[in-house]
C-alpha cells in the first residue's frame, strides 16, 4: 500500500516484478492524461479501495510505535533485540489503549 505520491509506472512495474500486489490510487491527473491519450492511454491499473481503507490503520500503529524512542531512533543493534523493544512498546501501548 502506497500513497499517491508513488503512483508512477516504474514504481508499479518494480512492485510487479517482485510479484507485489500494489495498492496505490491513480493521481488525477495521471488518468486525465490516459484519458486524453484514448486507446493508446491504456487499462487503467487496478486499485481495491477496501485494502487501502487498511492503510490508515497501519499508519497510525506505526506512528504510535515511533512516540517510544528506542523504536523510533533503533539503538538496538540485533534485530532479536529490536524486535523486543518493539514487541515491549507494543504492550505499553495496548495497555494505555485497551479499547482501540
């Protein structure tokens, strides 16, 4: 999942041969000009709006991860280690915020 801002070609030709589905809205003006172009223009590329809708989600929970220091700024090393101080923040905060 992208924002709009990686919408380009080479960007979703990249994901497609590293067989990535890619999530990314078309920019405006992008199919103004597929549009203009008629046939030469091209299929529009597919965009499944129901798994972007999840790209809110995994934003906010990274940004509330990134609010602890440790994860945000990675002074562990190994990565077992990160990996704890992240699964440590992860805790913290569901305790704070049971319900969301």
């Amino acid at each position: 999942m992208a924002d709009k801002a990686y919408s380009s070609r080479a960007n979703r030709r990249y994901l497609r041969r590293r067989g990535i589905k890619a999530v990314i809205p078309v920019k405006k003006d992008q199919a103004a000009h597929r549009v203009n172009r008629s046939s030469k223009g091209g299929r529009p590329p597919v965009f499944d709006r129901d798994a972007y809708k999840e790209r809110n989600t995994v934003e906010r929970c990274v940004n509330k991860l990134r609010q602890h220091r440790a994860v945000a700024t990675r002074y562990d090393k190994r990565e077992r280690i990160y990996q704890g101080t992240i699964d440590v923040a992860s805790i913290r905060i569901r305790l704070r915020h049971p319900a969301t």
